[in-house]
C-alpha cells in the first residue's frame, strides 16, 4: 500500500510543479508575443500561437506523462528507503 501511495503523491506534486512552471513559462512567451511549440516526437508539452494580437496557450499531454514519470520516482525512491530501513545493521 505504501509503494501506490508514494506513487500517487509523486504524481500529485510533479504535476502540480510541472503544469505552474509550464504556465509561468508559457504565459512569459506569450506576453512577448512569440510564438513556440515545445514537443518531443509527438509529445507536445506547451504550445503558444499568436495570430491576429491574440495569443492562444496549450498545455499538452507531455506534461501528464512528466508527472507520471515523477509518480514513478518517488515510488521507487519509497521503496529504497524503506529496503534500507529494514536492513539489519551491523555494528
């Protein structure tokens, strides 16, 4: 139970850290009225059109897979600990 909580928290905060920085950044390049698409592949992570004075910002589905990824780290790092807290030690 505690590997899915840590895995749940995980994704809780890298998302709420990754979606804010993607925002501030983001919102930073359309107020200089640039215009940008960050992708990898056909992950597209954040996505800033200008047309007509207007400027439209997406956030993509790139994002979610950096939380999930987040969600996995902490699980693992979870476990880790917990392997070396139950360790024996030796003096």
């Amino acid at each position: 139970m505690s590997v899915l909580k840590a895995f749940v928290l995980g994704i809780a905060a890298t998302a709420v850290i990754t979606y804010v920085f993607a925002a501030a950044v983001a919102l930073v390049i359309a107020a200089s009225g640039g215009s940008v698409e960050m992708t990898v592949g056909p992950l597209r992570f954040i996505e800033v059109t200008r047309e007509q004075g207007e400027s439209a910002i997406g956030l993509g589905p790139g994002l979610a897979l950096l939380a999930l990824g987040g969600g996995a780290l902490n699980a693992g790092a979870g476990v880790l600990v917990r392997r070396a807290r139950d360790r024996p030690h030796v003096p």
